[in-house]
C-alpha cells in the first residue's frame, strides 16, 4: 500500500507530504482546490506520461517521491526481473525539469518509464470519471474476464500458445517444401542445375591463383624473352660476365705466391664464377621452354570466366561455393522427398487444428463458467447500489473449427458486456445504454468483487460518486468500507457520506498570499473533521448541520465496527 507521497513544485502545490492509512482515505475540498492534482501526482511518480505544465510557476522542476509498504508477490517478481533489491519498503522517485528531461528512481536504480510501469502496475489500480472508456473496449473486457477466471483460463492459454508455435513451425515447413508439385518441381530443377554447374567445374584449391600466374606469363612472353635474351649475353658472350670473372681470378692467382690473402680472393672468385654458370645454365634451360601456347592461355582465360561467374553467382571464395553446393545438395533432397513429407506435415497439421479447436472449446467453457459467477455477483451488487432491476451479462460469439485458423493466444472468444439498469429493457452493449452515474454504481460493484483477486493493494477513486446523492451514496459508502477491509482506497469525493467513513480525511484549500496562490493539504479530525463533513452535506455551517455531520460520523463509525 501507498504509505507516504511527497509533492514539490506540482501545480499550485509548492510542499506537500501526506502519510496514507491502510484504510479508506479520502481527500476532500473546494472544486478547483487541487484534489486531483493529487492524483495526478501519483499517477506521474508511477510512471505516467510527463508533461512539463506541470511544474508551478516559476520553478525549475518538480519532484514526486512515492513510499510503499507490503507490496506483494507480483511487485517483488516484477523488481527481481529488473535486478531491484527490496526489503520491507519500496521507494519510487520521480523528478522532471523545465526542458522536459525526466528521472526516474526505484530504490535508488534509474529506470526507464516502461520499467517503472511493470512494476507500478501491479501496486495501484487507479478508477477515474473516464475509466468506462477502458471498459468500453471488447478487448479489455476480455482480459478482465481472464483475470476473473484465474488459473484455469491462464493453463488454457498456456496450452494453446504451445499448440499455435507447434502450428506455426508445421507452416513454415509446409512453405519451404512449397505450395504445390509444380512449384516444388521448379525449385528441384533451379537447384539440380545449381548442383550440376558446380560439381561440372570441379574446382580445385589454388586452381584459379595458378591460372592467373600462367596467363600473366602469357601475356608478358616478349618481354620475358628479350629479358632472358640479355641476362644470356651478358653472362655467355665472349668478354661477358663469366668471361670477365674468370680473367680477374686468373690475375689474382698469378700474384698469390706474393700474399696468401689474393690466392683467397681467386678462390672466391672461383666460386662465384661457379654459381654465374649455374645462373646461365638456367638461363639458358628457361629460354628453350619459353613458348607462347595460344590454345594453353585461350583454354586458361575460358576457365577463369568459369571461375569468375561461379564465385558471381555462389561465393567469392571456393569454401563459400562448396558451402552452397552442401545447402543446395541438403534442400534438393528435402524437396525430392516433398510429396510423403507434405503428406506427414499436412496431416500434422491437421491434428494440430483439431487440438487447438479443443482447447479453444475448453478455454472458452472455463470463461463461461467464471462469466455467470462474476455476472452474478457484480449483479447482486449493483442491486445493494440502487439499481434493483439491474441484468449484467457477458455474451460470447460463436466459433467453428474453421474459423480457429487465425486465432491467437487469447482463443477464438470475442465477448462483450451487456448491461440493462431498467426492468424490461433488453441488455445493450455499455456504451449505448449506460450513464455516468451508473458506470460509477457498475465500476464500484466491479471493484468490489475484483478486491479479493489478484495483488494490488491500493484503489485510487477520482470523483466516483459523481452523479450520486442520498441513499445510493450511503450505499456506495459501505462498499468502500467493506473492501478498505483488506485494499487501501485513496479517493477523492464531494460526497459527506463518503468522507463520513473515512479512516483518514484530508483536507485540500487553495490560499492566496503575496500574490502569490497555492495549495494546501493537512490531514483533519475532530472539530475539523466534522466542520468538513458538514460543507460537503450542502448547508451553511450551522448547530444542526454540525450535529447532522456529528451523526453521520458516529453512523460510519458503528458501521464499520460491524464488518
């Protein structure tokens, strides 16, 4: 529950802090007091869209911090799930600047909004003037009733949402071996061809760098001869480099016999001249086998081409083409095999439609059973409220096991609420036949019933009794105080009977001091409580007012003494 809200800088409200009761607290005041902009407040800490007309005027910023106590199973999984540590209290923190930057906190961890909100969600459950619009939509009627439903209805989803992957991934496997025969025949064909050319070219490793070195030669062969020609001529012409070598050993050795350090310069002469023969020997061996082959190089550049379109159509290098070759080689087996596997798979398929219309029927029937108990009870309520003759129904379309094709993992149901306030007036749909007072009367019978469901342990109720006096307001008052029992209700009101039951009552005032206006907020009780109690009756303050109110609240008091 919302233990502790602290404002600053929000609308007319420059400080404020207000410490919340388990029970039912109500804020009360003037209209245009700021009461809502209470609310208002915790819908922003909670992660609510941020609008920056918010901040007073003249600050640079505003800040909402919110403190929850005993949060709940799903709260704390929803915090674990975001790596939150919590202990016994759970403080979120909210602040937003004039250029619109917002910072949200949770136990001292920055998160994102939609962080914020998997775990706001499941603390407080707000009800305002414009909550029938929620209702209004078949969808979210729908997961009202799943929410009504439990375990039952959640085991069936579970159970299909497995069946819809099992169908989907039959689908996609039906799609790949393809639509009809004469469509898989066509991919075999592209696919036999596709094996065929590469295993035709035979690639080897190394193959296409050898051609390209032969082809170069090829092209170079003139000038690869001219230069075996000269290096020949200067090695092996008379007076050339051998010729030339061999003089100048001989001259060194005629002078050894004076200086032993010449004789070893003839001996490395000697060897040079020997690794200059075998040079032009070499020489001489490469210029025989230099021959330009038209038909070698005409057969090397086909080949290349070959290369070159094989790697444009199925990889740049050879691996990357045998790797397409394996996948080829892997789909033409498959879909020469289509006709018996697209026989299994269809069937498959069949069976699985059968499974799913099953389980579509089962979820369907759990949702029924759950609408005609929760129909009845939010009926029997709605009688209590003042609407005697009230019917509430929730009626379900039809389906076939055709029309189980398209379903998702909400089922084939389609629902819709039906509501009638009047003795022999037909059922309608809530948006054609219900007022704003009893959508309030139908919202607080449903609230009453869903507060021993599910997590949430604080209501927030913006002006629920709007429309409502007398009789219908003392009554709409007890089921406040009936479900305050075990769920923290803050709500605003201009209701006395209302605030007449209230654990804890604030009062909300707008003052004017050097021109300046804000809001002001204090809890209230005794004398002030009564005086409060009394303006929201109608009347001038008066002795009998006072007494009225003094009795109102001694009413409440016995009231709540007996649940």
């Amino acid at each position: 529950m919302l233990r502790r809200l602290t404002i600053q800088n929000v609308a007319l409200i420059e400080k404020a802090e207000l410490e919340f009761d388990g029970g039912l607290n109500v804020l009360s005041g003037e209209t245009g007091a700021g009461k809502s902009v209470i609310l208002d407040s915790i819908d922003f800490v909670l992660g609510a869209k941020a609008d920056k007309s918010m901040i007073r005027y003249g600050k640079t910023e505003c800040i909402v911090r919110a403190e929850f106590e005993d949060i709940g199973k799903e709260a704390e999984e929803a915090l674990d799930s975001l790596d939150i540590a919590t202990d016994d209290v759970l403080i979120i923190s909210r602040k937003l600047t004039a250029d619109g930057k917002s910072a949200l906190k949770v136990n001292g961890c920055s998160v994102t909004a939609t962080m914020l909100r998997s775990v706001s969600s499941r603390l407080v459950d707000v009800h305002g003037q414009s909550e029938h619009f929620y209702l209004l939509k078949e969808s979210n009627q729908l997961k009202l009733l799943d929410s009504i439903a439990g375990d039952p209805v959640s085991k069936c989803k579970s159970e299909l949402s497995a069946l819809l992957e099992e169908r989907k991934k039959t689908a996609a496997e039906i799609s790949l071996i393809g639509g009809d025969e004469s469509e898989r025949n066509r991919r075999a064909d592209i696919l036999q061809f596709q094996i065929q050319e590469i295993d035709r070219a035979n690639l080897k490793e190394g193959e296409e760098e050898e051609l390209t070195a032969f082809r170069t030669r090829c092209q170079n062969a003139e000038r690869i001869a001219d230069g075996i020609s000269s290096a020949r001529g200067n090695l092996l012409s008379d007076g050339g480099g051998i010729d030339a070598i061999n003089t100048a050993r001989r001259a060194l050795n005629a002078i050894s016999r004076y200086d032993e350090k010449y004789g070893v310069l003839a001996e490395r002469l000697e060897s040079v001249t020997a690794d200059l023969s075998d040079v032009a020997a070499m020489v001489e061996e490469y210029g025989e086998e230099l021959e330009f082959n038209a038909p070698e190089l005409e057969r090397a550049e086909n080949r290349l081409d070959e290369i070159k379109s094989l790697k444009k159509k199925y990889g740049s290098t050879p691996e990357e083409i045998q790797t397409f070759l394996q996948k080829a080689q892997d789909e033409y087996a498959f879909l020469t095999e289509g006709e018996e596997r697209l026989r299994r798979l269809t069937e498959q398929n069949r069976i699985l439609s059968e499974k799913i219309y099953s389980v579509c029927t089962k979820l369907s029937d759990e949702r029924k059973k759950a609408a005609r108990e929760f129909t009845k009870r939010v009926t029997d309520e709605l009688k209590t409220l003042n609407i005697s003759s009230a019917r509430f129904e929730m009626q379900f379309d039809g389906f076939t096991q055709e029309s189980t094709a398209a379903v998702g993992t909400n089922g084939a149901d389609k629902i819709r609420f039906l509501f009638s306030a009047n003795a022999g007036e037909p059922v309608k749909e809530l948006s054609k036949i219900i007022s704003g007072g009893e959508m309030s009367r139908f919202m607080l019978a449903i609230k009453a019933q869903l507060s021993s469901l599910g997590d949430i342990g604080t209501y927030l109720f913006d002006e629920i009794d709007a429309g409502i006096g007398g009789k219908t307001a003392r009554v709409m008052a007890e089921k406040f105080a009936k479900i305050s029992k075990t769920i923290q209700i803050i709500a605003v009101t201009h209701s006395a009977q209302i605030a007449a039951f209230a654990d804890s009552q604030f009062l909300i005032e707008k003052t004017e001091a050097n021109e300046s206006t804000k809001t002001e907020i204090k809890k209230i009780e005794n004398e002030e409580l009564t005086r409060e109690i009394s303006r929201l009756s109608g009347g001038e303050e008066s002795e009998y007012s006072l007494k009225h109110a003094e009795e109102m609240l001694q009413n409440a008091r016995i009231y709540k003494k007996s649940l």
